[in-house]
C-alpha cells in the first residue's frame, strides 16, 4: 500500500467516526438532561412533601381537638356539626387551610374544601360521629313510679297531664329532684340529664296514672365509626 492510500483510508475512517460521536454527545446529553430533571423532581418532591405532611396533620388535629368546629368532645363528631362544615368553617378554624389547596373528607364523602386538590399527602384520624333523634316515650305508670332512659340522653321534656283526684308533687332523675311543686305538677318541663348514665325517672304521686298522663320526649344519640382524612396538596 502507498503512503498516499494510507492517509486516504484514515480520513475515510475518520470522517466515519464523526457521525458516530455527534450521536454518542447527543444521547449524553439527553441522559444527563433526564438525570437533572428526575434529581430536581425528587429534590423538589422530597421538599414538599413534609410540609404537605406537616400542614395535614395540624389540620386534622385540629379538627378532632375537644374544641374544634367539628366536635362533641375529642374525636366525637357532632353530626349537626358536620352538616354545616364548608371552606369558610374550615378556613376559619385552620387558617393555613386558605395557604394551601386542602380536601377533608368523612366516610369517603368530602365535606369542606379550598383550592383544588390533584394528589398531595394524605393524614388519616379515626372518629366517632353522632347524631340525635327525637323519641317519645308514654310509661304505663299504672303499676311503677318510674321510667328508665338510655345514656347519652342530656334532657328530656316530660308533660304530665294528671287525671283528676291525682297528683304529682315530685320528679327525680335517679338521685336527683328535677322537678318540685307540692301543690302539684302539670304542663310541659325540661329537665337536664347526666348524659354518661342510664337515668330512672321516678314520680312521687297521690293517686292513679293513667297511660298517656305522662309522656318524655329525648334525643337518642346514635354513634358510627368513620375515617376522617385531610388531604394537603401544596
């Protein structure tokens, strides 16, 4: 071979390689593009993620808190509560609420919100809500002087109604007297209960009663388990 095809060949080898590189630079730069990017996402991921946390659980304790809006006693939600709960309430109760994009749901069902929440960190409580319903109670007081009521009754509305040649003087709620009138009781009385136990109405009387001479009316709570979740979405 002659030094002039020598020289030709490496140019031709040389011109050759240079596609070669230029692809090689470009999928270097590429990778190094998607390295930077993913390290900046985990970074900037990493960054958000325990102030979501953080913001999240001040609101869900806050929420569960004895005196918080929502609440009966600790982790005991008012159901009445709970109806009227908006983003206002929720502002209003967790100012960093209106800072950050922030959903509160109870049993799989959202009940405030402000901003729009795509993801974000999830913060989960467990609690006990409880509702009331009115229940009216006519005793057959023929043969007893009393009537028992559940607990987690806080009053009752007892109407006495006598029938002539009766009187009633004298109600107690277990060892208490909740109602006094020695000439004698008549009409509609509210009476306060201790909500934490079964409480026995007793009536001191003369005379008979009939069914229908006395009726209580009271609230019966009624109590379920349900998850409330705070979701943060900075």
């Amino acid at each position: 071979m002659t030094l002039s095809n020598h020289r030709s060949d490496d140019t031709v080898r040389a011109q050759t390689s240079l596609p070669a590189l230029g692809v090689a630079l470009v999928l270097l730069t590429v990778v190094t593009g998607l390295g930077v990017a993913m390290a900046d996402t985990a970074i900037a991921g990493a960054d958000r993620s325990p102030d979501e946390r953080r913001v999240a659980a001040a609101i869900a304790d806050r929420l569960v808190a004895a005196d918080g809006p929502l609440a009966a006693r600790s982790n005991v939600f008012n159901q009445s509560n709970v109806d009227g709960f908006d983003q206002t309430a929720l502002e209003r109760s967790a100012p960093s609420a209106s800072e950050h994009a922030v959903s509160v749901e109870l049993a799989d069902e959202e009940i405030a919100r402000s901003g729009t929440v795509h993801s974000g960190t999830r913060i989960s409580r467990l609690v006990v809500v409880e509702s009331r319903e009115s229940r009216t109670l006519t005793p057959a007081l023929t043969t007893t002087d009393a009537v028992t009521l559940p607990r987690r009754s806080a009053q009752a509305t007892v109407t006495i109604d006598p029938p002539a040649g009766t009187t009633v003087w004298t109600v107690r709620a277990n060892d208490r007297v909740v109602l006094h009138n020695r000439s004698g009781l008549s009409g509609s009385h509210t009476v306060s209960l201790v909500p934490y136990e079964t409480t026995e109405l007793r009536f001191q009387r003369a005379g008979r009663l009939e069914s229908g001479n006395v009726t209580i009316s009271y609230d019966a709570p009624r109590s379920t388990k349900e998850t409330l979740v705070v979701t943060v979405d900075a």
